[in-house]
C-alpha cells in the first residue's frame, strides 16, 4: 500500500439522491466553486478526523 501526502487528492464517487445532488449543485454555484471542492469542505468540517483516536464509552463530556 502506498502512502499519500494530505494534500493528494484520491478519487472518491458519491452516490446522491437526485434532489440533494441539485441542492449542492446549486450551492456550489452560487459560491463560484466546484461541487467537488463544497463536498470535500463538509466532509472535512462533519466527519471526525482520523487522528483524533478512539472515543471513550460511557463518559459525558462536560464543559
């Protein structure tokens, strides 16, 4: 297996119901970007990072 460097790209196909796909079209558009690079930006914004390590059970964070 090879290693990449964070900022090489890997292509990644995405199966999206048709009006959410209109949705994020539209979006993009209106932002003058690419869908491709409004999809990358919430998938890094939403998903958890890999390197944040395993989450404990059973314990609320409170701050």
């Amino acid at each position: 297996m090879t290693e990449t460097a964070p900022s090489d790209k890997i292509p990644l196909t995405v199966h999206l119901p048709a009006e959410l796909a209109v949705r994020l079209k539209k979006a993009a558009e209106s932002r003058n970007r690419a869908p491709a690079d409004l999809v990358a930006e919430l998938l890094d914004k939403y998903l958890p990072s890999a390197a944040s390590g395993p989450q404990q059970k059973g314990r609320i964070p409170y701050t």
